[in-house]
C-alpha cells in the first residue's frame, strides 16, 4: 500500500509537469487530446518570426550607428552629444525588440500597449536624469554658485525624476500613485521622527550651501579644528586639518557654532613678535625685519608690511611684525612664521642686534657681605655696589 500511494504521488507529479509543458507551447487544457506536433510547430513558427524581426530590428539599429559615426562631423555633434544619441538608439532598439517579442508570445495587446507608454516615459525620464546635471551646471556658473550646491542640486533632482518616472511607468499597469504617495507620505512622516537629528543636520547642510558663508576650498576655524573644507555633504561637513587628519562635524553644529572663515578675502594678515635689547637702535631693527619680509617669497608686496614698537617690556623693546599673505600659504602659515623669526633672528645677528634674555639688577650697599650661594641660578643677576669703583660681580640665584 505505501509503495502504490509514493507511485499515485509521483505519478501526479509528472501529469501537473506535462500539462505546465503543454500550455507553456500555447496549448489548451479544454482539449480532449494534446497535439503536441502542432503546437511545437506553431512553437517554431512564432520563434521565427521573433528571430527575423529581432534581426531586422538590429539591422535599422546598426544602420543609424553607421549614420551617426561617419556624419557627426557634419551634424556638428561633439563627444557628449554622440554618446547621448548613441544612449537613444540603443535604448529604442531594445525596447522595440521586447515589444517585438512580446506581441508573438501569447501578451495581450494591452499588456503591450502598456509596455510600450511605460518605455517612452521611462526613456523621457532618463533623458531628463543625463541632461539635468549640465543644465544645473550651466545655471550655477552663470549665477556663481558653488561645487556643493551643484551636487546638492543634482541629487534632489536625481531623487525626484527617479520617483516621478517611477511612479509614471506603474501608473500605466494600473497602480494607484495617490494612494502610494499617500502611503509613502505617512512613512515618511514617521522616519523624520524616528531620526530627528538626521533631519535637523539635513536642514542645517541645506542652509550651510544656501547661505555660502565658506565653501569647499575655504580655510576656517570652527571649535577650535582649523583646516581646510573638503566636503558638504547634507549630514557633514568634513575639515582637513594640517596634519593630515580629517574632521567630520555635524552641519547642525557647524550650523550653531562660530565659525572663522580664514580665506574669504584675496590676501589675509599674520603676524609675529621679536624683541631687541633697550641699547639696540630701533631704526636699525626695523631695516633689518622689513628687509627680511621683502626677501620672503610668501610674503605680498601690497598690502605694506609693517614692523612697529608694540611694548616696551621688562627685558627689551618688543616688536609686532604685520605681513599679507595669499589664501593658498594660509596652509603653510606655521612653517612661514617660524622662517621669518630664524630668518630676523640671522639679520639680528649680521647687524650686531641682540635679543635680551630675563635678568635682574640689584643695587646693593658696599659694606655688607653677603655670602655667595653655591648652587647654581636659574636666572643672572647682576649685583651692583654703591661704590662706583668697584666693578659688578654676577651671581647666579639658586635653582
């Protein structure tokens, strides 16, 4: 008995086989009989015919390719315009090939009507999705906005064609788009409140590239991260810094911090601090600092450099050193600081300019002695008797 029922079963088996076989040919289970020489002939048949019409369909499609290779010089087509007639044709020949095959396997005619609107809307939408990115271009360039917006730009307009052109190729199998985007509106709806911090970095990145207040290029502090901006991205904004080291700030931080935009202007204004020695003549100093900006490279002729006194100190007569640089050396602006001081430091030294060093004087009466400490001072001092007939000793004060 078990071994006739695992017949019955496979017996079953191969029937439902054998009917899914007869009907994928074109047959019918309304038959009393199944011709299978019949039906593989019309098989056979209506393989023909997709064969000749698929070749004469490459035919035409080779046929305009030739055209369009050998006469682009005399349509004036240039490389971008040729690739893009090249995309349609080869986008017409393969829909018109499914359509081809389509009509001979059995599809109704309104499938294939169908088929054929969501093809020519889906081909409107492509062409618009490969145009719209030279078009935003050409609208950025011509009103002088920025690299980051072009790319913001171009991926809402990619993120709307691709939801229209999808929504208008289901709309001609008979979906209901107003009840999708009603749906996909509620989803929405409760993901923005799911990710509130993406969406208000996501706001604060739109208004980062709206306002334009530092782009992509810019040099800019921002909590203390000084660096150069490499990237706005609609979460990010990404900082390089002088090490090497990128920084990846929220936008709604960047949104709410102070930020200093270092090179917004044609030139930017540095400086360093030198000091000279009171006996030092100031004229002299000054000569030797200005020389030694004009010598350096980096340095901007316009605006005027400038070495004036900014404090007479403890220990010397202290210089404020104002030089111009161009925005592409505000990178470099450490390394440019410290040559220009080893660089006056040198000058200093050739024009017999000393550079003082902390000390103290004491005037002391002549008849005390005072023992003399053995350890030795962290700082001179310079220990001067009433009697001017005696010369100064220098004694060191402990550590």
């Amino acid at each position: 008995m078990a071994i006739a029922g695992i017949t019955d079963f496979f017996q079953e088996i191969a029937r439902d086989l054998y009917s899914s076989l007869y009907l994928a040919i074109g047959g019918s289970l309304e038959e009393d009989s199944r011709d299978w020489s019949s039906h593989a002939v019309e098989l056979v048949s209506t393989g023909i015919k997709i064969l000749i019409l698929l070749v004469v369909l490459g035919f035409f499609y080779w046929l305009a390719i030739y055209l369009l290779k050998h006469n682009r010089a005399r349509i004036r087509l240039n490389d971008r315009r040729t690739k893009i007639a090249r995309s349609a044709l080869r986008y017409m020949w393969v829909v018109a090939s499914l359509l081809a095959i389509m009509s001979q396997i059995y599809f109704e005619p309104s499938t294939v009507k169908a088929t054929a609107k969501a093809c020519i809307w889906a081909g409107i939408y492509y062409v618009l999705w490969t145009s719209s990115g030279h078009i935003i271009h050409k609208v950025l360039v011509h009103y002088g906005l920025n690299a980051s917006i072009e790319q913001l730009l171009q991926n809402m307009f990619s993120v709307l064609i691709l939801v229209f052109g999808l929504a208008s190729v289901m709309a001609q199998f008979g979906f209901d788009i107003v009840s999708l985007v009603a749906g996909l509106g509620i989803v929405g709806l409760a993901v923005g409140f799911a990710a509130q911090s993406t969406l208000a970095n996501f706001i604060a990145g739109i208004t980062i590239l709206i306002e334009q207040s530092f782009q992509v290029g810019d040099w800019i502090n921002i909590n203390d991260n000084e660096g150069r901006v490499v990237l706005i991205s609609l979460r990010t904004t990404h900082v390089l810094t002088r090490d090497n080291i990128t920084v990846i700030i929220p936008n709604s931080t960047v949104a709410s911090a102070e930020v200093t935009n270092i090179t917004s202007k044609n030139f930017i204004r540095f400086d360093v601090r030198v000091r000279i020695a009171f006996e030092d003549d100031i004229d002299t100093a000054r000569k030797e600092i200005l020389q030694v900006l004009i010598d350096t490279d980096v340095v901007l002729k316009r605006p005027e450099t400038s070495a004036t006194v900014a404090e007479i100190g403890e220990y010397g007569v202290f210089f404020i050193v104002r030089f111009w640089v161009k925005p592409a050396s505000v990178a470099r602006m450490p390394k440019i600081k410290e040559g220009l001081q080893e660089d006056i430091k040198r000058a200093f030294d050739a024009a017999n300019i000393s550079t003082p060093y902390p000390h103290m004087r004491l005037l002391m009466p002549k008849d005390v002695d005072y023992p003399i400490p053995t350890k030795p001072f962290a700082t001179t001092t310079q220990i001067v008797t009433e009697d001017s007939s005696l010369k100064p000793s220098l004694v060191k004060s402990p550590e």
